[in-house]
C-alpha cells in the first residue's frame, strides 16, 4: 500500500509552531523537538522501504 506524501505530513497540521519547534516541550519526545522527533521518524520509515 503506498501513502502519499500529503497523507505522512496530515498529523503535524494539527501542531502550533511552538509546539513544533520548541525541545522538550512534549516530555515523550525526549530532549529532542516535535519536529525533529516527526522528521527522523518519516526518514526511518521511507528507509524501510
């Protein structure tokens, strides 16, 4: 099944810039931002394919 490029970046829409841009701001994505967490996820996943 392909997910386009469009169906990948749908979630961040919902996140303000401060959320994804400031480190820590969610306690879950360590010491890194949200941004930085999504990017590296969606570079491990268009790996593995």
């Amino acid at each position: 099944m392909s997910v386009s490029h469009e169906e990948r970046l749908s979630p961040l829409r919902q996140f303000f810039d401060k959320a994804l841009y400031t480190e820590s701001f969610y306690s879950w994505t360590g010491t890194t931002s949200l941004g930085q967490y999504f990017q590296f996820s969606l570079a491990s996943i268009m790996i593995g394919l």
